[in-house]
C-alpha cells in the first residue's frame, strides 16, 4: 500500500455551518487526497453539518483561533502524526473553488518540485502564493521542521513575513526545488501587484480553478479599494461570477454560496 496523502484545510467558522461554498472546496480535495481535516475554530456545529463531512469521509479538528490559518496548520500538527504521509496540501477559505484541481494534482505529481502552489508572485519577493500550497519528498518533513520551528505567530504582518513569504524564501535557501502551476509572470503587468487580484479576469479565461473571496462576497477596505482603483481594477462581482460560469459549465452557483 502506498503512503496516503494529506489535506489540512483552515476555516473560520462564525455560524454553526459550513458555507456550502466550503463543501464544494472539501468535496473536489477528498477527490485527490487520501486523508482530509477540515480544521476549524471551536465551535458547536449542526448534527447534521458533522454527518454530511463525515459522509464524505472529511475529518473534523477544533482548534483555538490564534495565528490565522499557519496557526491552525501549526495546532493541527500537534494532533496529526505527519510521518507516514508522503505528501501534504493546505488550503483555506479564503477562497472559493470554480473549476476541478485534476490538471494541478496530475502536474505536481509527475514533476519533481518539493513544494508547489496553483500561482506563485513577485510582491514584495518571488514566493508561492500561501492559499493553496503541496509539499512531496523530503519538502513534507521540511515543511513540519519550518512549521515547528516558528509556530504560532499572531501579528498578520509577521505571519505574512515568515509563512506567506519566508516558507518559500527557505525552501530556496536550503536548496529545495519550488514552483506554481500557474506563473504570474505571465498574467502580471505590473510585479509589485498581486496576480491573484489584479489579473484575476485572465487567470479565469485560462482556467484557474480558485478565486479570492473577497473579490465576489466583499470585505476590502475603503483604503483596498482606493488602491485597486488607482492601478486600474475596479471590482464587479456579478461580472466575475459570470465570467466562472461561463468558463465552467459544470459549475452552479451553490459555490459562490
């Protein structure tokens, strides 16, 4: 028997309900990986909500809400024995899943990288993208050394700098092979912005299979906005649904729920 493979995905719960939107994420990984936690905040969920993840063979962890998904990942491994998988993938809810993750499980593992993501960025530094990541080989227990190592950080600048950032930057340095399905040097016009946000409408036409959420259900700041606006985007969630509609003909509008 081959070694399993292993999902962590964070989310934060402020009902007590998964987001059908959540589901259909869990739903589409339990498809490719072996073993997946849904790993959440401690929080008393509908009977029925544990039964349809259960149903679909989807693990359950309740952790404390400290130090945002890395945190959770990071509490989730003092729970899960992680030597006897051969790889691991992380995700979280903040985005929504609008197309399959085939082409990317097949992709990662043919190759020979020991950390990947779905898109990778040039803000700030090169580094891949931290909302969907995989790690294969020895990136597996490089990732749990990294993890273990810096812990539960609080501050969201600090967890950007040494989880969204710095994971990639020592993955490099310790002379591990890293890469993204999707380059976005092929969608960026400008590299100092982010690809996920500002070139969203070309990463939909091309098929990427995640949108933020925060494009369609709203949360930016006024200030986010401002910003957006003066380097040219100006979101329109209705025009994004239809345009993932449009390149997805399987897809309904229970995921955007």
């Amino acid at each position: 028997m081959s070694e399993p493979s292993l999902c962590l995905f964070s989310s934060y719960l402020s009902a007590n309900i998964v987001p059908s939107y959540v589901k259909h994420y869990l739903f589409e990984l339990k498809k490719h990986i072996d073993d997946v936690f849904f790993v959440t905040n401690k929080k008393t969920l509908k009977d029925s909500e544990i039964e349809i993840l259960r149903e679909q063979e989807i693990k359950i962890l309740f952790v404390k809400n400290k130090g945002y998904d890395f945190g959770m990942y990071y509490q989730a491994l003092q729970e899960i024995s992680i030597s006897n998988y051969k790889e691991i993938v992380l995700a979280n809810d903040s985005c929504l899943l609008t197309n399959q993750l085939n082409s990317y499980f097949s992709w990662f593992r043919k190759g020979n990288l020991e950390m990947a993501g779905l898109l990778d960025s040039m803000q700030v530094t090169y580094h891949i993208q931290s909302y969907f990541l995989s790690f294969q080989g020895v990136g597996v227990s490089k990732f749990e050394e990294y993890l273990r190592s810096n812990k539960i950080i609080n501050k969201k600048k600090g967890v950007i700098k040494t989880y969204e950032i710095g994971l990639s930057s020592w993955f490099s340095s310790i002379g591990l092979k890293i890469g993204s399905y999707y380059n976005s040097k092929d969608y960026s016009k400008n590299i100092g912005l982010n690809p996920a946000i500002f070139q969203v409408k070309e990463l939909i036409e091309d098929g990427f299979p995640l949108i933020k959420r925060k494009l369609l259900k709203g949360g930016y700041t006024k200030s986010d906005l401002i910003f957006f606006a003066k380097n040219g985007l100006v979101i329109d969630p209705h025009q994004l649904k239809q345009l993932i509609l449009e390149t997805n003909s399987e897809l309904t509008l229970e995921a955007f729920d």
